[in-house]
C-alpha cells in the first residue's frame, strides 16, 4: 500500500511539473519565437537549480528534512521531474540534427549538460547558504 501511495504522489506532483513545464513553453513561443529549443534549455537549467536547492533541504537536520518521504518525491521525482525535459530535449537535438542544423543541435547539448550541472550544483549551494536563515 505504501508503494501505491508514493506512485501517487509522484504522479501528481509530475501533473503539476508537466503543466508548468507547457505554460512556460507557450509564453516563450509567444513572447521569444525561435527555432532552437530555449524554453526546453530554460526548463532544464531551472530545474535542475531548484533539485539542487531541494536535495539539500531534505537532508537530516535541514530546513525540509521533516517532510515526509512521499511530499519529498512528489516535489524532487514528481514536480522536477516533470518540469524538467530531458525526453524532449533529446527529442529536439534529433530535429535540429535532422534539419541540418549541427551547430545548434551541438550547442544544445552543450549548453544543457554544462548549464544544468552548474545549476544543480549552484542550487545547493545557495540553499545551504540560506538555511539556517538567522
């Protein structure tokens, strides 16, 4: 039962990530149209800043530590998880190496592995910094 109830949570929390991750597709296609992948690169690059600020919060003695274990996956599995795009990243280096377009599919894939390690490694960090806040 308690599988069936973390697969739950996880399952809205990748609800919530997917949807946002749409929203913000939509206003980056309104407002910034462009052929290379910016708001899948925005997407990574966020999410991956804001795992890296929650893995660090739910460790022992740490400002989230005292969430349960379902909330914690439903935030860093669930939300990130789905807010994140690595499937659609992957998918649209394909297009973009398909259309001919080499040197945009490889700065994706760059700027995604570089961008979204520093995030993560960045959202630690601050984190850590910001707990404990007095």
């Amino acid at each position: 039962m308690d599988s069936v109830l973390a697969i739950a949570w996880v399952g809205v929390g990748s609800a919530l990530g997917g949807m946002m991750r749409y929203a913000m597709t939509l206003g980056f296609e309104r407002w910034m149209p462009s052929s290379f992948p910016l708001a899948t690169l925005t997407a990574n690059v966020a999410g991956s800043f804001v795992i890296g600020c929650l893995a660090m919060w739910v460790q022992d003695g740490e400002p989230l530590a005292h969430l349960s274990k379902h909330l914690q996956r439903c935030l860093m599995v669930g939300v990130m998880g789905g807010f994140t795009t690595f499937s659609s990243f992957s998918l649209q280096t394909l297009e973009l190496m398909q259309k001919g377009q080499l040197t945009s599919a490889i700065l994706n894939m760059v700027l995604s592995l570089l961008l979204c390690l520093l995030a993560v490694t960045w959202g630690f960090k601050v984190a850590k910094s910001w707990y404990p806040l007095g």
